[in-house]
C-alpha cells in the first residue's frame, strides 16, 4: 500500500470518525435539551440548544441573556419543526433532527466510501486482478470490470 494510498484511507477514517462522532453528539444534545437548556443568548450572534432544538441567529433587543445554562422548569416539549422567532432578533429554530439527519446521510456515503472496493481487485472476492487479460476473475469465476 503507498503511502498516498494510506494519506487518503487515514483522511477517509477520520472524516468518517467526524461524521458518526458528530451524529452521537447530536443525540445526546437532543436527550440532554430534554432537561437542559444552555448556549450563548445574545448580545449580538447567538447559538444555544433547548427544547430538542438549536436556536442559532443574531439578537439586536434589549436584555439579552447572554451565556446561559439552566433547567429547563416545564414539561419537556420538543421542537419538531423549524421556525423563526418573534421579538427583536433574527433566530431561526431548527430541530436537532435535521442536523441528524444530515450527519446521518453523510456517515453512510463516507461509510460506502470507506469501505469501497479499490480499483484492480474483483467486486466480487476482492482477488487482485493486475495483469488479468481473462476478462473473467480466475478466483470466482466475476467478469472483471474494466474501469
Ligand atoms: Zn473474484
């Protein structure tokens, strides 16, 4: 194995590491908003995670609440679908399911990637098929795809 073969196969682990890593946080973002609210409020940008939510944009009111962390004092009810705040601020709310999702669809294409058959091995059993002139792998028998 080269070693620009290996660069890319350690780049593709840890973009897949990334990516699934990412999904868990996510998770356990959306339980913990269950019971607990906490980010940064305002003044000015503003990302913080309630409800099952990520609440990210800018707050140009006045009290703005700044770094928060607190219980959340009512029954856990969580945001299921994206919409903007009211109020003196530009906040989009956007569930945490979507973020998930999106984790969740870049892990699989990495995962496929990851774990592609590399080129000049048969799709079928893996047997290097360098030099093969068959056309047919002398391994299992697969006709070999010429790429
Ligand atoms: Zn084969």
């Amino acid at each position: 194995m080269g070693k620009a073969r290996y660069t890319m196969y350690a780049r593709r682990r840890l973009g897949l590491f990334a990516s699934v890593f990412s999904g868990v946080l996510i998770v356990s973002l959306f339980i913990l908003t269950s019971w607990y609210r906490g980010g940064y409020a305002g003044p000015g940008p503003v990302c913080a995670f309630t409800e099952g939510a990520v609440v990210v944009g800018f707050y140009l009111g006045p009290n703005p609440n700044g770094w928060i962390f607190e219980k959340v004092n009512y029954a856990p009810k969580s945001v299921w679908w994206p919409r903007m705040s009211p109020g003196p601020a530009f906040l989009a709310i956007v569930p945490l399911w979507m973020p998930f999702l999106l984790s969740v669809m870049t892990s699989a294409v990495l995962w496929r990637r990851y774990y592609a058959i590399p080129p000049g091995l048969c799709r079928q059993c893996r047997y290097n098929l360098t030099g093969n002139v068959s056309g047919v792998c002398p391994e299992c028998g697969e006709k070999v795809q010429r790429r």
